[in-house]
C-alpha cells in the first residue's frame, strides 16, 4: 500500500479512537525515551492514544532535498533512508531512538548546528493532532504559523507532531574529521570563530577536558575512506578522538558515534569493557544503557543501596557567546569533571521559536552576538552541580 494511504488510515483510526471518548489526551509510545525521572514510580503510564505506529518514511523527493516522516521515526530509520540517497536530516541528533516529532517539539541539536541551527530550522510543516481531536498542518506562514512557531521546546503540550516535512542536506557515506588540541581557552573559542566565518566542512564540535586538553573536531563529506573507525569496539568514540589527528567513519557511524556508549556513561574498565567489547551490536546502544540503568536504580532502590537525594545529572547549558570564554573558565576552575569531557557545540540559530526564544544569527559586524555555544553530557550522581565550597553563585 502506498505509504501516505497507509498513514491517512492510521490517522483516521486515531482520531477515531480519541473520540470514542475511552482514553485520554496523553502519549502512549513503546519507544525508547531518553529522559531520565526519578522520585517516585518508573513504570510508564499504558493509558492514552496510541502512536507507536506512526514510525514509518512516507517519502523522500532527491529533487527537493526533503522528506516526509511520521513523528514517531527514529532518527536510526531515518538515516537508513536518506543515506541511500546521498542525503542526511541537516540536523541528526546522536542518540539513535531519537524520533522525529521528539526532536521538533523537544530541542534536536547536533555538530552541524552551526550552519543549519536547530532541528526545527529545517522544518517545512507539520500536521499536528491537537487537544480537541482534530488535525491541522502548520506551516512557518500559513494560518497555523503561530502553531508552527510554537512547536520547539512545547515538549508536546500543544499537541503531538504525527507527520513533518524537512529540509535535507546533501551527504556521501563517509566522513573525515580532523582533531586539533588547544592549551588556551580564548585561542580555543578564535579557532571555533575562523571554521564558522569560513567553514570547510559541515561538522563542527568540541571536547574538552581540562585547560591542557580543549580539542576541536571539524567534519567534511569525503567519498572514500582509509580503515573507518568502529564505534562498537575498542575505545569509546570520545577516546579515539582524543589520541587520533584524524579519523575516517561511516556517515551513520559518525552521527551515532556517541550512542554506543551514551557519551561517556557505559564504563570502559573491568566487566563493563568486556560487555563492550563483545556484546552483540543489539545490545550496543543508548536505548539498552536506559533499560540498564533503570533496572540498576530498581535493584538499588529494592535493596535499600541508592540515596533517593541523588540522580545522575545530565545537564545542557546554552551560553551567548560572548560568555563563552567566561563559563568555560568557570567550569575549569570550579566543577570536577572526573576525567570525561564536556561537549562544546557552537549553534547559529535560524529562526526566534516562540518557546525558545533565542536570537536569530545576524551578518555584519554584531554576528558574534548571537553566536551561541552549547556545554553539556556532564554526567555525575550529585543533586546539583559540585563547586568548590568557595564559590558562590554565578549567573551567565
């Protein structure tokens, strides 16, 4: 059956169900989440509308650069579409069960933000199902733009995405990155500005670790590649590109690099390397590490072991540039990182979303004032950030 005929039945039998009036307003999805909550009961909740099957490519036009997808595919099923193509979403977030309509009302962000913005930034329109049952397709100019505007960081309470239509960039099957170590934070922070000012790839991130170790890693498309990198074995992808000036990946492989081992959170010593190393590639993803740590802080939680004041944090900061320098000073000199980096991720935003006001990029000699940087994927068991005792409170 024709895959738009296939999703007008499943959104007619949707609707259908919501006005029987015998499940509520609320998502009902079998997929992964990658939110962490704590306090309280884990189980998910198994009333509501059904989504799940909303999971599928319903096309891709090579011509337009553009696909259209239902909003619960993952980020995984769309790679293995838009790669046959040559294409790739502008913006594919790392972790693979990801979804499409979680990334436009959530914040989807990736190494390529600094040519294409944010995920949402490449969204052409979006059929949304709204509280009241019905559906309408929104558009950046349409009678629904307000929506439309609305939709990035709503985290679904303004409706649920059940089909988009994005912009596709343009991609090979391999990757080059180049890594380069910086022992000075303003000269770090002068290299991001030179590759966004003239940028040679379509990759652009950083790692850093300590005021010895601040690494940027640049990206570009290549057709051919020398002995591509294994993200399932071996070291964590985030050590491979702390020793290696260069690196060759498959294109999926480098947009998934840190899933295998969510960032840095899967341990690399004892039983866990041996897991890591031999493990079935099934087993080798985000979605098993949140099954894992569910069951882990279960267990504890039955054996009386785990502080309930405690979580492991997981925390974005999204600093203006120009405090870039001052923030990444604040963390060396007062948060102990424990030996795992921090993501430095330079972000151009393309448009002002309504929910996540941030100002759009401008040419001219004020461009550096909207430039923004993002720090994240800290991982630590603590209920806030551990400062020095000295330190006192700052604000950026």
């Amino acid at each position: 059956m024709d895959p738009f005929r296939q999703y007008l039945d499943k959104k007619e039998k949707l609707i259908s169900e919501y006005a029987s009036g015998k499940v509520a307003f609320r998502l009902h999805k079998t997929t992964m989440t990658n939110l962490f909550r704590y306090g309280g009961n884990d189980a998910r909740d198994r009333s509501g509308l059904r989504v799940d099957e909303f999971n599928q490519v319903i096309g891709i036009d090579p011509e337009t650069a553009t696909i259209d997808v239902e909003g619960m595919t993952t980020i995984e099923t769309v790679l293995q579409a838009t790669l046959r193509h040559n294409l790739l979403p502008k913006i594919s977030p790392e972790l693979k069960h990801i979804t499409i309509g979680g990334a436009i009302v959530g914040i989807g962000i990736e190494s390529s933000c600094f040519l294409h913005g944010f995920l949402h930034d490449s969204l052409i329109q979006a059929e949304v199902l709204l509280p009241g049952g019905e559906t309408v397709i929104c558009t950046a100019d349409n009678e629904y733009a307000d929506l439309f505007h609305a939709l990035p960081n709503s985290f679904g309470t303004l409706g649920y995405v059940l089909r988009a239509t994005l912009s596709l960039m343009h991609a090979t099957q391999y990757v080059r990155l180049t890594n380069s170590n910086h022992e000075n934070v303003s000269h770090y922070l002068e290299s991001f500005e030179a590759h966004m000012d003239q940028p040679e790839g379509v990759f652009l991130e950083g790692l850093f670790y300590n005021r010895k170790e601040l690494y940027l890693t640049s990206g570009k498309f290549i057709e051919n590649a020398r002995n591509p990198v294994n993200i399932y074995r071996g070291d964590p992808f985030y050590l491979k590109s702390r020793t290696a000036t260069q690196l060759d990946m498959n294109t999926d492989d480098y947009i998934f690099r840190f899933d295998p081992d969510w960032f840095w959170n899967v341990p690399d010593h004892g039983v866990y390397n041996i897991f890591r190393q031999l493990s079935p590639r099934r087993f080798r993803n985000s979605s098993f590490y949140t099954h894992y740590t569910r069951l882990k802080r279960g267990l504890c939680d039955l054996l009386g072991i785990r502080n309930p004041t405690e979580e492991e944090l997981i925390q974005d900061w999204v600093i203006p540039w120009h405090r870039a320098e001052e923030f990444i000073d604040f963390i060396l000199d007062n948060i102990d990182i424990q030996g795992q980096p921090w993501v430095a991720l330079p972000i151009v935003p393309k448009t002002r979303a309504t929910l996540y006001p941030l100002l759009p990029s401008r040419s001219g000699s004020a461009i550096h004032e909207y430039r923004l940087l993002l720090f994240c994927r800290q991982t630590r068991s603590a209920t806030g950030l551990p400062l020095h005792p000295d330190s006192g409170p700052t604000v950026f």
